[in-house]
C-alpha cells in the first residue's frame, strides 16, 4: 500500500518527550520482582497441593484395605445388632444386606481419613515452609 | 528467556514503544507509560510461550495494542470527559514544547476511532507492513487496507482544518 508523502514526513519527525527512561525501567524491574515472588508462592502452594494429595491417596488406600479386612466382622456386628432390635427376620438375606451397610461403612471411612490425611499433610508443610 | 534477556529486550524496545502509546493516548505520556508497563509485564508472563520463530516486537505491539483499547473501554466506562477535552487537560497540565509542537497532531490523531488510529500509526510511524498490521491487530488484511483508507483521509481533513 503507498504511503502518503506528507503523512510519511509528519511521522518521520515525530519524537515527542518521554519520561525519564531510568525511572521507567525501575518502576519496571520492581513490578517484575513483585510478579516472581507471587509465581513463586503459587509454585510452592501448587507442590504442596500435589505432596497432600498423593499422602492423603496413600492413606486413604491403606485404611481403606485394612479396614476392608475387618467387613466380615463389621457385617456380623450389624446382623447381631438387627437381631437384638428386630422380631421377624429373614437369616439368608440379612448378612447381604449388612455386607453391603459394611462396606458403605468402609467406604465413608476411607474418604473421611483421607480428607483429614489432606489437610493435616498441606498445614505440616505450611508450617514447615514459613519456620 | 531469563530475566535478563527479557530486560535486554525492553531496553531496546521501549523507546519506540512508548513512542507509539505516546501518539495512540493523543500525546498523554503517563498514561501511554502506565500501558507500557502493564503490557511489558503481561509479555514477562507469557514469554515462555513465545515460539523460537515468532518476532518479540510485533508480538509485543499486539499486546501494547489490546491493552491500549481494554483501558479505554474501561475509560468509557467509568468516565463522562470526551477525547477532546481529556487532549485538552493532557496539554494544559504538560509544560514541555513538545505538547505544543505535537498539540496539533494528537488533536487531529484522538478524533479518528482508535483502530484507525492504531492501524495510521502502526503503519506510519513504526513502518509494519498491512499483513503485519493485521496480525497485530488479529483482524484481516483487507479490513487494515480500509481502515489506512478511511484513517489518513479523516487525518488529512483534520490537519488542514487546524491549519
């Protein structure tokens, strides 16, 4: 596209004052430092997520395994406890019914543990990082 | 890029950076100063995704670019004062000779829309091509080619009315 000639030579001589180029550059290199330090803080808050997580799965599998060793025992305990509070029960289809409840307990359980494992894991290492 | 790379850069770039948002503002150095330094930073954050075949000036003047038109939407917003009297403040508080050797030509600049504006300077003053144009300002080169149009034709007839 052509240029116009007299619009090309008003531009071509443009060069308005600016502030001080040092001041600029300061102000500058001083909202970098700023910006650093908050990547930074992010960084280290997003390790500490991935550190909390990765213990609390691990916990959370553990407990969740050995308490499973324990639904047998769990589900008896629920039979023998609609026993004692029921009248007119049925002896084949219960223990099913409190496998499944024992379980559900297991699971609860797990998740329970896990989200306590989180957050006790993210405040150790905050309080690690800021002594 | 490190840190200091990226500073080398600035240094290189930003007077004829600052220049452009001096004329893209009507002649308001601090404010086209303060767009200087919200894009340098928002290009320090992003530099990591910047491709090894990609130029950092054109990629920065399209960064300089859209935070130029985002505060002045949120100009518009919060603001009642029009172009012409913010010009007329910018001039009246600025005691250099420059404002008045330039007051002409701000006046003439601020009263085109702000693309055309840009596209007139970018074309003018910092010497881009209309295809580098168009990718700075992500639209299409037959758009740039009409805003060029339409923008020194507006300037003309606003200089001569001032002369």
């Amino acid at each position: 596209m052509e240029k116009d000639d007299k619009l090309r030579n008003l531009f071509a001589n443009y060069n308005p004052h600016l502030p001080d180029k040092a001041d600029f550059m300061e102000s500058l290199q001083r909202k970098m430092e700023s910006l650093e330090w908050i990547k930074n803080r992010q960084a280290q808050e997003r390790s500490r997520h991935r550190k909390a997580v990765f213990i609390a799965a691990i916990i959370g599998i553990v407990i969740g395994f050995a308490i499973s060793l324990f639904v047998p025992l769990i589900a008896n305990a629920l039979f023998g406890l609609s026993k004692c509070l029921s009248f007119d029960t049925n002896f084949d289809i219960i223990p099913q019914k409190y496998f499944v409840g024992a379980w559900m307990i297991v699971s609860v359980g797990a998740v329970f543990t896990s989200i306590n494992a989180y957050d006790f894991c993210s405040a150790m290492m905050l309080r690690r990082e800021n002594h | 890029m490190t840190r200091n790379d990226f500073i080398t850069i600035v240094e290189q770039t930003q007077g004829a950076f600052r220049r452009f948002l001096t004329a893209l503002c009507g002649g308001d150095s601090f404010q086209a100063d303060d767009i200087a330094q919200e894009a340098f930073l928002k290009a320090y954050l992003a530099c990591d995704d910047l491709s090894a075949d990609s130029k950092f000036k054109p990629w920065l003047y399209r960064i300089g670019y859209t935070t130029f038109i985002n505060h002045q939407r949120s100009k518009s917003k919060h603001s009642s004062t029009s172009s012409i009297d913010a010009v007329a403040d910018v001039i009246a508080t600025d005691s250099s000779d420059d404002a008045f050797r330039y007051q002409e030509l701000h006046e003439a600049l601020v009263k085109l829309s702000e693309k055309e504006r840009s596209a007139v300077l970018l074309f003018y003053l910092e010497d881009y091509s209309t295809k580098e144009i168009a990718e700075i300002m992500e639209t299409s080169n037959v758009a740039i080619r009409q805003l060029l149009t339409r923008g020194r034709k507006r300037l003309r007839e606003f200089l001569k009315q001032i002369d």
